[in-house]
C-alpha cells in the first residue's frame, strides 16, 4: 500500500512540474510575441550611421556610412535622413569628423563638416563671426586646462586715463562667454592633456576683435574658464586698487567763494579800497 502511494506521490509531483514547465514555456513565448509585434509598430526611419570608428579629422568615404532603420520619434537633431542630405553637393565632396564617432553611431550635421570642407577653424566658425587670437600664459590661459569648445570671460587689466592725467591701475570684464575654437594649432575639442598654449582663438564678432585688440595692445589680458552648465550672464565687474585694498575716496568738498565789491579810490599816491554792495 505505502508503494502505491508513493508512486502516485512521484507521479503527481511529476505531472505538476511538467505543468509549471508547459506554463512558463507559454509565457515565454507570449511575451515574445508581444514584443515582436509592439516593435512591428513602432514607426521607423532609415538614417545614416558610422560603419567604423572615426577620429577628428578623418575624411568620411562611401565604406565610412551606412543606412540603419531608427524609432522615428528617437531621431537625434541634425542626423541625415538621405542620400540627398548627405550628398548634397555630391558624392565627390566628402565630410570631415569634427569629433570623434562610435561604430554605429548616427552622423549628425554638428558634428561633421560640410561637404568639401575640412577639419579646420573657418569651418567652425558661424555666420557673420571671425577667428581672434589672444596671447596667454600658463596663469592668464588657466594653467593648460583651456579646450576648443570652452566659453571664458575675458578680464582686462591696465591704466585707464582722464584726459592726460592717470587714474590707477584696474582690472575690468570685458567679455563675457567668449567661445573657444583652438588652442594653439589645435581645434580638436578632445585633448586628453593639459596643454600650456601660447594663444588661444576665439569666435567673436567684428566689433569684438576691436574691442580685443585694442585691450590686448594697451594692456593684459586674462582669461577665466565658464563651468559647462553655466548659461549665467555676469554683469559689469570692475576692480581697482582703492576697492581691492578697501580705500574709500576722499569726498572733494568745494568751498563757497564769497562774493565782494569794491570800488579803488587814489588819494594822492595811495590807491584806497572800498568795499560796495554788490549789485548782481
């Protein structure tokens, strides 16, 4: 007896593992075919993505690029729905990397060239803006740790001057954000070191370069890293030796000069002063 029923214990416990197996086998399977079909229905696009990795610089050929279906509604800005973006001045003017792309990864306008053009500054700069380089060293370029695509505010220091006379020595804001494009002979923004430049070149308006210019030749100039996330406009700065040290102007009080009139009276060989009202 105690045999029997231990063989229908076994076959029962048997019988339910199987179930459970079919079961989990059967969501599996539906779950997969649920996926199958949500992708199904999700909308796509073709785009042009990278077909290897490219460096800064690199020229982007045919082999470069391929075409990949992407979620439309994840299509970043700026990626190359066809052959018509792409080549739009033809298949003989190739794009240039202006940073470095991922395998697979899609081309954005931002971050290749036109067609024809290479890696170089002008083809950074944007409409109406031109290329200034400014002179700095190891404590005016902040130690080395300036990149091409950083914003600074420029500081100017020097004398200022009323009429012929000296004021003192300041130091003002001149510039605020202020966008890098190169430092040195380089314009890659993906520098792994700290690079102590000679100069810097920034992109600024017509207006600007003469602004700069004229700072740079009748004083010095000194540049201050913005933080990435800072979108903050600073306001007017300036500091010179009376607010550095804590001195404050001496108020000029002019004293009042009090009228007088008199008349000059000769008596003989002695001239005589007599004071009138004065009438006005």
């Amino acid at each position: 007896m105690r045999l029997v029923f231990g063989l229908v214990l076994i076959v029962g416990v048997g019988l339910a593992g199987f179930a459970v197996y079919m079961a989990q086998s059967y969501v599996s399977a539906y779950r997969l075919a649920e996926e199958a079909a949500r992708a199904e229905n999700v909308p796509m696009k073709p785009i042009f993505i990278a077909n290897r990795d490219l460096k800064y610089g690199d020229k982007i050929g045919d082999d470069d690029i391929i075409f990949a279906r992407w979620p439309e509604k994840f299509i970043p800005e700026g990626a190359f729905l066809g052959e018509e973006d792409w080549f739009s001045k033809g298949p003989e003017n190739q794009r240039t990397a202006l940073r470095p792309i991922q395998k697979f990864e899609p081309l954005l306008a931002a971050k290749v060239t036109e067609p024809g053009e290479d890696a170089g500054i002008t083809s950074r700069l944007k409409k109406g803006m031109r290329a200034f380089a400014i002179r700095v060293d190891v404590t005016s370029g902040v130690s080395g740790f300036l990149r091409p695509g950083d914003y600074v505010d420029v500081y100017w220091s020097g004398r200022t001057l009323d009429g012929d006379e000296s004021e003192g020595d300041i130091t003002k804001l001149i510039q605020s954000r202020v966008h890098l494009i190169a430092v040195d002979q380089t314009s890659d923004s993906n520098l792994n070191r700290a690079t102590i430049a000679r100069t810097v070149t920034v992109e600024v308006t017509p207006t600007q370069v003469a602004a700069l210019a004229q700072a740079q030749a009748t004083g010095s100039l000194t540049l201050a890293l913005v933080g990435a996330s800072d979108d903050t406009v600073t306001q007017q700065v300036e500091i010179d030796q009376r607010v550095l040290l804590g001195i404050e102007r001496e108020a000029v009080i002019e004293a009042e000069v009090e009228e007088s009139c008199t008349i000059r009276t000769r008596r003989g060989a002695e001239v005589v002063e007599i004071p009138i009202p004065c009438t006005n």
